[in-house]
C-alpha cells in the first residue's frame, strides 16, 4: 500500500476519535435494555424465545454497519439522499404484489432467515431526502417551498398506512415540521402545513382507516368517560374483550408494575400471555411492570438523553444537510418512542409502532441504529461555512 493511501486511511480511522462517547453509550445501553426485556417478555413463549438472540444479533449488524457508516464523509450521505429514497418507494409500492399477508397486513418482503419492514427505513430515507431538499435556505422560507416537502413527507406516509400501518405513517409529519421549521420556514407556513394536516388526517379517518382502525379510534374515545361503575357492565366488558383488550391489559401491566416493579420475568400480564405483541408493540408495558416506575423512567430518561444529544450535535453543526439530518432523526426517534409510550398508557389509540432500540426487530433497530451513525459522522467533523447560505 502506498504511502498516499496510508495517510488517507489514517485521517479516516482518525475520524473515530472525533465520535461523540455518550452518542456512544447511550445508545448501547438502550440497546442492551432490549434485549434484556425482548429476553424477559418471551422466556415463556416456545414461539418467540428465539428472539433475544436474534435482536442481539441485529444489535451487532446494527453497530457493525454503523461503524462503516461513520468513517466517508457523509457528503456521500448527501449524494446517495434521493437515490436512497427512490428505492424505498419502490419497495413500498411492491409491497401489495411481492410482501406476504402477515396478520392482515402487508409490510415485509421475505426473504431466507429474515424479513425486510420499508416503512421503516423509509423513515430515515424522508429525513434524507428533507434534508438534502431543505438544505437551500430561500426554498425553505416561502410556502411554495414546502408543497414539495410535504410531497416528499406525504408520498411514502400514505404508503405506509395503506399496509395497513397507521403507526409507522404518524412519524412523517413531526419530522417534516420540525426540518421545515429548522430550515427557516415561518410560524405562518408552520400553520398552513398543520392545517393541511388536519385535513388529510380527516380524509384517513373517513376513506383510508380500515374498519378495525376506526373501531380502536372509537373504543379510545369512550374509554374517557368509563368509571368503575361502567366496567361492570356488559358493553364495557365487550369492548375490553375485543377492540380495547390490549391497551387494556398494558394498563394493567403499567398499573402492577409499582414503584419499583415484579422483578424481571415476574410480570403477571408477561408470564401468563395477558398482554398481546409484549415484545414489539408493547415492550415498554413490560418495562413498566417488571422494573416499576423507576425502571420505566430510567429508560425515558436514556432515550431523552439520546434525543439531546442528537439535538445537541445540531446546534453545533452549522452545514444546513448536516444539521437537518441531526434534527430530524432526532424527531423521528423522540416521536417514535413518545407514540409508544402513549398508546402502551392508552393516552392515543392503539396502534403498532415499536419503541426505538428496545422493541424486537431487524429492520427496525438496523434503521434506528444507522441514523444514529450517520448523525455520529456529522458531529464528528466540523465543515467551514464561508458561504451566506450556512445557519448563523
């Protein structure tokens, strides 16, 4: 090797050094609480023990591409944005022709010893692609400028809840407000976006939810008017046996759990198969009834670390891409993790979204990982702006 590519190997190497440590940290300690609760939430269930080590795995993968992914210079980010894009719409489009029927939905290509989730990794490849569109600062400030970025938002949102998977498609308009509102679009284009919003959310509801979707909407909002009294009546009980059966029993589960929880693989909802998806969509009930409530805000508490640090590396990047990306994975995590929280508490209606780096699966923790290597590589360099077009 020559002596020229010897010096251009080491400035990449040496690009690690520049790594933020708590990025780092928290997100292996995030990591390892999933795998310890995906481990305490299937110790039972012959069907799914195998899914401890198969997340651990997927951890590995996760950290392993991730370190690739910080050492070239994310302007390859910056160019690869909406090729990237591009190919997660076309396999959200074959989805319907190719994906198998899992549980009356169609979300996952097969393939031999796993599955592939786009939506998921259509998540980051809309903050790419916001990015890399957001990053011209006259586009950013007129409201013109944001019909094309809500396109971009709303293209593979309306995809996704077509799956059906309504969770998943709620993530997409708090990432484009929040990248719009950093690029310099007004509180009046703001608005006229959550009014555009409003609307679409009323045209989902009416032509878009399928029928199981709206009776869970429904079954959530008459759940706030129910007192003891109403439980012991026979509409109630139906509607806690079928539409509110599991956000039901992850209240349950939430409510037993205490101050300081049943212990690790002692929840009474986990061990005797009360509470439905405990591994996915509603690991954090786990959490909350076998380490309590100071285990459960413990693990807030790393995923808020997280979300400051994410937003942290913004503020010191002053390269618009660069700080776009920041802001938006850090949108997409925080609100991720925020949904669930709310659904496992039955604050939302119920809906399928995992928790960021605890709930079990490949693509989701493979995605939720590789945003956060390409966030590490932003922080890790600082890039002169001469021009008027950087942030000030």
């Amino acid at each position: 090797m020559s002596n020229r590519a010897l010096r251009f190997a080491r400035r990449r190497l040496d690009v690690l050094r520049e790594v933020d440590g708590w990025v780092v940290l928290v997100t292996a300690a995030l990591c390892l609480c999933g795998i310890v609760f995906i481990g305490s939430a299937t110790r039972d269930d012959p069907l799914f023990h195998g899914q401890q080590a198969r997340q651990a795995l997927f951890v590995a993968c996760g950290f392993g591409f991730g370190l690739f992914a910080v050492l070239p210079h994310y302007v390859h980010v910056l160019r690869g944005a909406w090729p990237f894009y591009g190919l997660v719409l076309l396999a959200l489009l074959g989805l319907p022709f190719f994906a198998p029927e899992i549980n009356g939905a169609r979300r996952w290509y097969a393939l031999p010893g796993f599955s592939v989730q786009p939506s998921e990794f259509a998540k980051l490849a809309v903050v790419l692609a916001l990015a890399a569109l957001l990053r011209f600062k006259a586009r950013a400030r007129t409201f013109d400028g944001l019909i094309v970025p809500m396109l971009v938002a709303a293209a593979p949102a309306l995809m996704v809840l077509r799956q059906p998977d309504l969770g998943s498609s709620l993530v997409f308009g708090p990432v484009l407000l929040a990248m719009c509102y950093t690029a310099g679009a007004s509180g009046r284009s703001i608005l006229l976006v959550l009014l555009c919003a409003c609307g679409l959310a009323t045209v989902a509801y009416l032509e878009l939810l399928h029928e199981y979707q709206r009776a869970r909407i429904d079954v959530w909002l008459q759940h706030w008017h129910w007192d003891e009294a109403a439980l012991d009546t026979h509409d109630v009980r139906e509607h806690l046996r079928g539409n509110g059966f599991q956000p039901w029993q992850a209240l349950i589960a939430l409510g037993g759990g205490g101050v300081f929880g049943m212990g690790l693989g002692m929840g009474a909802q986990n061990r005797h198969d009360f509470l439905p998806l405990r591994s996915e969509d509603y690991v954090f009930a786990v959490v909350g009834e076998e380490v309590g409530w100071m285990g459960a805000m413990g693990v807030l508490a790393l995923l808020s670390a997280l979300v400051w640090l994410l937003l942290a590396t913004a503020m010191r990047t002053r390269e618009r891409f660069g700080r776009l990306v920041c802001v938006g994975v850090a949108t997409w995590l925080g609100t991720q993790a925020l949904v669930h929280v709310a659904v496992c508490g039955w604050l939302v209606p119920a809906t399928g979204l995992p928790m960021p780096f605890l709930s079990y699966g490949g693509s989701s923790v493979f995605n939720a990982l590789l945003g956060v290597a390409v966030c590490a590589n932003i922080g890790a360099r600082r890039e002169p702006i001469l021009a008027g077009d950087g942030f000030t």
